[in-house]
C-alpha cells in the first residue's frame, strides 16, 4: 500500500478563529489521500524570524516526500509572490518573504505559483485559497512546473544570524517557549560552553553554563546548548524571559567568562 504523503502545517494563524481548520478543508477537498501533520500555529503573529525558528528546528523530523506548508504572510494581497521550493526530496509552500532560508540551499529549485489559474481568491486569505490547493496538488504528484514557473530573484534572509568574536558573540532571540526558556540564533556549535554576562539595552544579567534545566539552583539563570541545535538561556521551573523581560526580536550580547 502506498504511504500517503505528509502535510505539514506551519502557520501564525493561532487557534481561536477557524483558519486552520479551513486550510485542512480545503487541502482535503483537493486531496483526501494526505496526512496533515501539525508543526504549529503559534508562530509570533507576522514574526518571520520565528517561524525560521520553527521550520528550522522541525523539518529534518520529517520524511522525504513531505510537503510544508508555511504561512507567515503580513504581505497578503500584495505583490509580493507565492513561491514553491523543491529541495532534497522536499517541497515548501510560502509567501515570497525569506522564511524559506531557514530549510533550502542555494541548489533548491523556486517557482512562483502563477496565482491567475485561482479564481474567487480572497486578498486577506491566500493560505486558503492559493497556498492550501498547491500543498495539495503538490502532495498528488503534480510536478512544481506545471503549477508555478522558475523564479530567480526571491527574498532572501539567512538563518540562523549570529555574530562571534573573541569572548563576545552576538545573536538575535528566535523564541521563547512556554516554560519561558529563551532560544538564540547562535548555534550550539559556536556556543563557548561557558558561564557569561548577558546584555541588552536595559537588560544585564549572570548566566551560568549548565547541560540541563536540574543543574540550575533555584533562581539562578543558565545557559546551554539548546535541542533545537541553538543555544537557549532558561532557569530551572521559571520563566527566564518574564524574569529579564525578552522577546522575540531581541538582540543579545553573551560576554564570556
């Protein structure tokens, strides 16, 4: 029997409105033979950042063969294009915003959905009515040529962004969880392995190196080598972000020991 192939839904769209449930209708409206899989909807509205966080972490869990579609789109109705991307086995549906660097290589091929072979298209809604039926035809075998063509000149934003030198290194906050633990862009591999300083405009605090959450004394902040492969700074059963008021966006320094 043949497997059926993945969807997997990555969007801001939250879970209070209908949105997500209509993207599933209309993918199985299409295409009923799918398995639409969750990553989340809880991307930070209209934060690109966070949803290459969240691509960048997940999309090595899934099988080849498996369709992502990703929908972070503040410029919904505009001219910015719908892209497809096919990469490594891979396909990735997502507004032409830079989200995609957190996945795709510069070998991945791009092709911009021609929008004009959709009718009744809403302009505050194309994650329902463009984006949803090409995951889903994607998803059939239709190949990317025939429902986009060859676009060379996308968005581009690297992921992740970081900034190392001597005893410093400098990176951007990517994610706060819902323990409060705060993810960076500096990865594991250039992390120091050290206790250090932490800064930002009106932000000063200690950060003691540790492997895990149970290495920490109550109260203490630490920092540590993160499983999403990026370093995260936490406490042990509290909230590091609500305790140094981070977010989101926030750049931060590490001043090493």
């Amino acid at each position: 029997m043949k497997e059926r192939t993945i969807i997997a839904l990555l969007t801001d769209f939250g879970n209070n409105d209908a949105y997500v449930g209509i993207v599933k209708g209309a993918i199985v409206s299409r295409n009923r033979d799918v398995e639409i899989i969750d990553i989340s909807h809880g991307v930070k509205s209209y934060s690109i950042i966070n949803a290459q966080f969240f691509l960048f972490s997940s999309c090595r869990y899934f099988p080849e063969g498996t369709v992502f579609y990703i929908i972070v789109d503040p410029g919904v109705g505009t001219r910015r294009r719908a892209l497809i991307a096919r990469n490594s086995g891979f396909h990735f549906v997502a507004p032409d915003n830079g989200i995609l660097d957190a996945a795709i290589g510069e070998s991945a091929e791009i092709f911009a959905i021609r929008e004009e072979r959709f009718v009744n298209v809403s302009a505050t809604f194309h994650g329902r009515d463009i984006f949803a039926p090409v995951a889903a035809m994607l998803a059939m075998g239709i190949p990317a040529e025939e429902l986009g063509m060859p676009f060379y000149d996308r968005i581009k934003k690297p992921f992740p962004q970081y900034l190392t030198q001597g005893n410093r290194a400098e990176a951007t906050v990517v994610h706060v969880d819902t323990f409060g633990n705060v993810i960076i862009s500096l990865p594991n591999s250039a992390f120091e392995n050290k206790s250090c300083t932490v800064e930002a405009p009106g932000m000063r605090f200690r950060a003691n190196f540790c492997t895990t959450f149970a290495d920490l004394a109550h109260g203490d902040a630490g920092i540590m080598a993160g499983s999403a492969g990026l370093v995260e700074l936490a406490k042990n059963c509290d909230s590091l972000a609500d305790a140094y008021g981070v977010a989101i966006g926030d750049t931060l320094r590490l001043l090493y020991d």
